[in-house]
C-alpha cells in the first residue's frame, strides 16, 4: 500500500521556522523525484520545491528560494521542508509528492500568524 505522511505543520509567529517531514512507504523511493506543494486558503495547489532522486538538484517558487530548503534520505525514505523565516502569507495545507504527482499525501497544515 502506496504512503506519503506528512508532519511537523503547527502554527508559528512570523519569522520563525519549521521542518516538515514526509515519510513514505509501499513504493520505490529513491526511484522518484520529490516535490513538495501547497494550498493556500482560497487558493489552488502550487508546487514550491522540488528534489531529484539523488539530490542532485533542488528547484524552488519564487516566493520560498532562499528561505525553503528540500532535502532527502534514500535510506529512511523520507523527504524533507526545511522553513525558515516564515511569513503569513506560507500559511496553507503542505502536500509532499512525486514528481510526478503519482502520489500524494494527506497534507500537514502550516499556520503562520502572530
């Protein structure tokens, strides 16, 4: 059975950080690229960092270069957000992925307000 988990959302003032994890399970990791995503309130799903298989490259949005970073673990088949320097407008519903959107988890809820 095919899992992406997510974790780690919570509420946090602005400017602070948080780490997200996703852990999956069921098909070949290492096999996919990985993407996290997310939904902000009233807003479609936009695609904001993005990690080859190897972690060989890291593609970021606009709006969370130099402030986002991805990262992988082949070998505990999980992926990573690393936020810092939050602003208001990150708050949304965080989905980790493949690349190529063949799966997808539940989403982890990222609030960012004071």
């Amino acid at each position: 059975q095919v899992q992406l988990v997510e974790s780690g959302g919570g509420l946090v003032q602005p400017g602070g950080s948080l780490r997200l994890s996703c852990t999956a399970s069921g098909f070949a990791f290492s096999s996919y690229a990985m993407t996290w995503s997310r939904q902000a309130p009233g807003k479609e799903r936009e695609p904001i960092a993005r990690i080859t298989r190897g972690s060989l490259a890291m593609d970021y949005s606009d709006s969370v270069r130099g402030r986002f970073t991805i990262s992988r673990d082949n070998a505990k088949n999980m992926v990573y957000l690393q936020m810092n320097s939050l602003k208001t407008d990150d708050t949304g519903v965080y989905y980790c992925s493949t690349g190529d959107s063949k799966y997808m988890g539940q989403g982890t809820q990222v609030t960012v307000s004071s």
